[in-house]
C-alpha cells in the first residue's frame, strides 16, 4: 500500500519505518528540514533500538523516503497517517494545534478518495473535528479512522512489529477493509470499533499502566514502614491473571512523553464534562512525591549542603535518551536548591540533558568517575550498564559509602558483602545493624 506518515517524531518515524519493513510504499514528512536531511542520510535524530538499521534496509530497497513536501506526499498516497505531536497546554489539556494545520493541509492537497489516520494520542471528539476541517478544504470524499499506537520508547521496534493488539476506530468500510489488511501481518488480535471509543481506549490504558504504577509506589513506601519488601509483594501479586506482573516495579516514579502528559489530559477531559477524576489526580500526585523519596532518603544520613552527590541515570527509563518529564530532572534541581554539588552520568543522555537545561552540573565520562569520591550515589535510572557494576566497586569509589538506589537494582546478597548504607524503595534495610552502629545524622 501507498502510505503517507506526517510526523516523524518517535510514533511517525517508528511507525512509518515498521510499514516499509512490510513492505509498503512510504513516505514521511516533516516541516523540519535539518531533519528531513538527516532522515534522507539514514540518520536518526533519535536514540532506538534497531530502528536505523530498518530505516537504512528500506530506504535502499527504495521503500522509504523523507520529505518536507507535504501536498505530493499526501498526492501520492493511499492512506495518510497523522503523527504530530499533541503537547500539553499548562492547564494539561492537549495541545491540538498541530493536529489541526496538517488536517487543513492535508484537506488542501487531496486529490482523490483516501483514508486518514489519526495516530497521535488525540482527546475524544478529536477525529471528528479532523473529518470536520479536512471537509472544509477539500472536495473530495475521504474516510478517517482513529489507530492509537501503543509502542514504548526503547523497545518501539519491536512493539510495532509484534504489537499486543491493533485498534481500529472508524466507521468507513473502505478504511475498515484496507487498515485491517494493513495491519494484519501485525497480529490477529485486531479490534475495530468506533472511533471516540479508539480515541478513549488509548488515554484509558495508558492512565491505567500510570495507576499501577502509582499504586505499587504507595505499597512500597508502606513496605519500608512496616519491614516488608515490595519485590516480593509485586510478584506475589503478579501471580494472579486478573493482576499480571508487570508495570509493577517500584522506583522513582513515571516519567516521559506519554504518561505525565496523557493521564493530565485525561483529567482535563473529564473535567470538561464535569467528572472529577479523583483516582487518576491521586495517581499524578502520588507520582509527583515519589521522585523526591530520593531526596528524603538522602537527607536522613547527610546534610546536603556542601556535599558531592553523584547522579546515574538522566533517562526516564533506560534504552532511551529522551529526557522529557525524567524524574531526575526534579531531583537534581532539588539537590542543586540545597547546595549540593551534583556529577551525572548517563549513557546516552547525558547530551540531551546538556542541551536542554542550563543546570550547574558536572558531566561525567563514566559511571565509576562519576561516582569517584563523591559523598553518595544515587540511581535514577536501571541500565544495563549499572547493574553490572558491583555494589564492591561503588563502594571502592565512594569517598562516603552512601547509595540510594531508585531503582532496586541490587540483590541483598550483594549488598551484605559491602559495608554500604543502602537505601532501595520498599525493601527492609539491608544493613540494619552497620546502620543502627554508626548514626550518620552529624556527618
Ligand atoms: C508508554 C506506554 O507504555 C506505551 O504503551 C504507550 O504507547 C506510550 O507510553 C505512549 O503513549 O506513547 P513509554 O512512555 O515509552 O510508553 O514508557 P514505559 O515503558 O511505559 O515507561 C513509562 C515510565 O514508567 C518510565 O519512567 C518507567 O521507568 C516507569 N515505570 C514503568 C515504572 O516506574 N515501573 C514499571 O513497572 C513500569
């Protein structure tokens, strides 16, 4: 099929990507020319896994091509994808504006029947008023569709090709036929259904994925109260079907592009309707307090001020280098409020992070420099990388032996061969004794 992917952030690029491995004929636009260039290169202006190795095979089977010629690409397609970004507003409402220009010019350059795709995570009503505007500029008959996409930064490649299920929201019987033919060298497990329900499904899982999340982080802060240990409790839970074990792990919280910003919009939706969301606000705020645990932890044995803290892990989770919404972006600003002197280090994001905040913060060349006397380590994100440091050789590098670790990265075992003060989340102490022995509250 002749696919148009307007977009190339993580979903356009993927997805448009993931289509010509199918073997379709497709073409992605973006009003960014730098970026079309880079594209055109076999470049990616993203950090994904497998993803430049496709985008390279496909280009030179001829599959694939980027430009910034938004008309002759819709002129030349059968199905045009949507996949701007929606960014929040402050007030958390979705940002639709991008949505709305390319629907005028995609309206403006039809030149035949075809089928729309809304891909962007768009609120309820959304399509309609996307068929609404592309009527307004266009005399020719189309259909639109709602598909959200449910691929995770890091392992996107993967969930676009063997995706868990594929929604199709529409109404148009050719759009039914042709995106169910599209999609079905995906997966059998598609769904099709109407198109505010797609729109809904999309803001619906990714709140729920956030609650659970939420939800283990609460369970973790009363495990540390009450000496029980929240690895244990998660898979105990995991075991039953209705549960499932995943998105259970505690840490530091939620971060990245979608979850802070759709489970805000969700809310915002509601409340346009005069529903109060109680549970969803709760989940936003229960993920708020938890980045600062780091923070509290930290302060129970030193007094910030004046001490080398390092930072691993910049990522809102690791195999990216996106930093949006990163919890660590709070932390580090909280420590540096606080008159600590702050060393990062990230594999991968560190650049991203430079780039993007002005923050007085010293970059490291490696997980162990960084940590090199420094007076505490905290973990923020779970790279591979760091889990194959031992908590020996922290230990040998810290000038005091303190490490928070927001992401339980390290067994007890492991833990009890070092003379470290360890804090994890929701786990019991794991040298108690070494800790109760020497108070670290004057240092
Ligand atoms: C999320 C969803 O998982 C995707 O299905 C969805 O398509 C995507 O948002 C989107 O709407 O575009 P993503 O943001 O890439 O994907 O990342 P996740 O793997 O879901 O992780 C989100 C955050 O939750 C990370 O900060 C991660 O550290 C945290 N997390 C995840 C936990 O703290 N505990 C867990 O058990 C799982």
């Amino acid at each position: 099929m002749k696919i148009c992917v307007i977009g190339t952030g993580y979903v356009g690029l993927v997805s448009g990507v993931c289509f010509s491995e199918l073997g379709n004929e497709v073409v992605c636009v973006d009003k960014i020319t730098s970026k079309v260039q880079l594209l055109n290169k076999g470049e990616i202006p993203i950090y994904e896994p497998g993803l430049k190795h496709l985008l390279a095979k496909n280009k030179e089977r001829g599959n694939l091509r980027f430009t910034t010629d938004l008309p002759d690409a819709v002129r030349s397609s059968d199905i045009i994808i949507i996949a701007v970004g929606t960014p929040s507003q402050p007030s958390g409402q979705a940002n639709l504006s991008y949505i709305e220009q390319a629907a005028k010019e995609i309206g403006q350059s039809l030149n035949g029947f075809k089928i729309i795709v809304t891909k962007s995570t768009v609120p309820v009503g959304t399509n309609e008023k996307i068929q609404a505007i592309i009527e307004a500029n266009s005399r020719y008959v189309f259909e639109v569709a709602s598909v959200p996409e449910f691929l995770r930064e890091g392992t996107a490649v993967q969930d676009t090709l063997q995706p868990d299920r594929i929604i199709i929201g529409t109404t148009g019987e050719k759009a039914k036929k042709m995106l169910v033919e599209l999609h079905s060298p995906l997966t059998d497990k598609i769904m099709v259904t109407d198109i505010r329900s797609a729109e809904m499904i999309k803001y619906a899982s990714n709140a729920f994925l956030a609650t659970k999340i939420s939800f283990i982080n609460e369970i973790a802060n009363i495990c540390e109260k009450v000496g029980a240990d929240v690895t244990q409790v998660a898979s105990g839970m995991g075991y039953d079907k209705r549960i499932g074990s995943s998105f259970l792990k505690a840490g530091i919280g939620y971060g990245g592009s979608c979850f802070p910003k759709d489970t805000q919009a969700l809310i915002q939706i509601a409340g346009q309707m005069d529903y109060n969301f109680k549970l969803l606000k709760s989940v936003v705020e229960v993920n708020r307090d938890q980045r600062f645990n780091i923070i509290h932890k930290l302060e129970a044995v030193m007094n910030l001020s004046g001490k080398t803290i390092a930072v691993w892990g910049l990522a809102f989770k690791p195999e990216t280098d996106d930093i949006r919404e990163s919890p660590a972006i709070e932390i580090i600003q909280d420590l540096l409020n606080k008159n600590a002197r702050v060393k990062v280090y990230d594999p991968i994001a560190a650049e991203n992070f430079k780039q993007t905040f002005s923050l007085d913060v010293e970059y490291s060349n490696s997980a162990i420099e960084c940590a090199q006397d420094a007076d505490a380590l905290c973990i923020l994100t779970e790279w591979k990388e760091f889990q194959d440091i031992s908590p020996k050789t922290i230990h040998s590098c810290l000038r005091y032996p303190v490490l928070i670790d927001g992401r339980n990265l390290y067994s007890e075992v492991e833990i009890s061969e070092t003379d470290l003060i360890y804090y994890s989340v929701g786990r019991p102490n794991m040298n108690k004794g070494q800790r109760e022995q020497k108070p670290l509250l004057s240092f």
